[in-house]
C-alpha cells in the first residue's frame, strides 16, 4: 500500500508561484485537471486580455480572510466527509485553512487559500503556456481552473483549483488524496467540489 503524504510541498510551491507577481489586492494560485462537471453563465473577458473571463458578479471576502476556516460550515464538512478539524493559518502572509483529514472518513487532507498577494486570474492565464496543467472550467458561472505548475501530480492524489471572486482575487483549493481513497488518481472532481461549496459560502455571505 502506498504510503500517503501531506500535501504541504504542493502548497508551498504553489503559493511561492502565487507570489510572482502581487498587487494592492490580487489573487494568484495553482495546479490541474479536466473540464468540471459544474458549468455557469458565460460571463465577459477582462479588459487587459480578451481570453480571460470576468466574474460575474464581485465576492467580498473581507470576514472570510479573517475567519478562513468559515468558508466550510459544519454542514458542508458532514456532506464532504470531513471529519478534521480546520486549522486556520497565514501562508506568505494570506490567509489560509487546512483541513488534516487524509487519514479521516473522506480521506482527504484539503485546505483553502486566499492568494491575497498574486494578480488574479488574468496572472494565471498569463503564465498558463508555462503550466504542466491548465484546464479552465466555471462553477456557476465563476471563472476557475485546475492549475498544476511544475508537476502533474493528479495520478498521485494531489490536485489544485483555483476560483475568481473578483478580478483581481482568485481562492486555492489544495487537496491530496490517502492512497486508499477511491479518486485518488482522479483527484480533481471531488477537489472542483469543495471549491464549489467555498463558493456558495461566499456568495450566500455577498
């Protein structure tokens, strides 16, 4: 049996990439995946780059960023399987939750990051032709993308989605699979479905 790991070296490298470029207020973030089975609104292209969608309508995230391990309510973790408990932290200063539960029910260690010092969604299209993975989709009608930077890790568990609020802030969902679990080669559906549920938290709070 394979032994499961932490996915702390896939948040550090992503984050680092986040880091490339910042912004007064931005969002940047990682790694990949296929099309989602969530599908949304078609919404416009940002004004610097036709091939980049606009958020169709601006999330304020500002409670969250300060409470990030409320982007998941209770329910939301019993329906994902969650049994962990979240654990709020600062990664390169933004804000971030970490839900430790790879060897839990869901078998899933997963955490949400704020990527407060990139530049958005327009960075990540961007760089994109630099990616390893760069699969863009939407979740009700919210750009997002599965983006893996260095390595295309999804055959090892360990998949990154990245969601706009605004355009100019993107949130990262960062989940690594046990190797017992049964997606753990096919990591990204259920990674695009916690990224969902952040979603309807912060549009339900907007």
């Amino acid at each position: 049996m394979r032994k499961a790991t932490a996915a702390i070296g896939t948040v550090v490298s992503a984050l680092l990439l986040a880091g490339c470029s910042s912004s007064a207020t931005g969002g940047n973030a990682q790694p990949a995946s296929t099309t989602s089975a969530t599908t949304g609104t078609e919404s416009g292209s940002s004004p610097g780059n036709p091939d980049v969608p606009r958020v169709p309508k601006p999330l304020d995230t500002a409670k969250f960023q300060q409470d990030p391990c409320s982007v998941l309510t209770k329910a939301q973790l019993q329906a994902l399987h969650i049994g962990a408990q979240g654990s709020p932290a600062d990664i390169n200063d933004q804000p971030n939750c970490r839900w430790p539960d790879t060897f839990g029910p869901s078998q899933m260690s997963v955490s949400v990051t704020f990527m407060t010092k990139g530049d958005g969604l327009a960075g990540l299209y961007s760089r994109s032709s630099t990616f390893k993975v760069f699969r863009p989709f939407q979740i009700d009608g919210y750009p997002a993308a599965v983006v893996l930077a260095f390595l295309d890790q999804r055959s090892q568990g360990v998949c990154d989605v990245d969601v706009a609020v605004t355009d100019k802030l993107v949130y990262l969902v960062q989940a690594k699979m046990h190797s017992d679990a049964p997606d753990y080669t096919t990591p990204c559906e259920r990674t695009k479905t916690v990224a969902g549920e952040v979603l309807k938290t912060l549009k339900a709070a907007s």
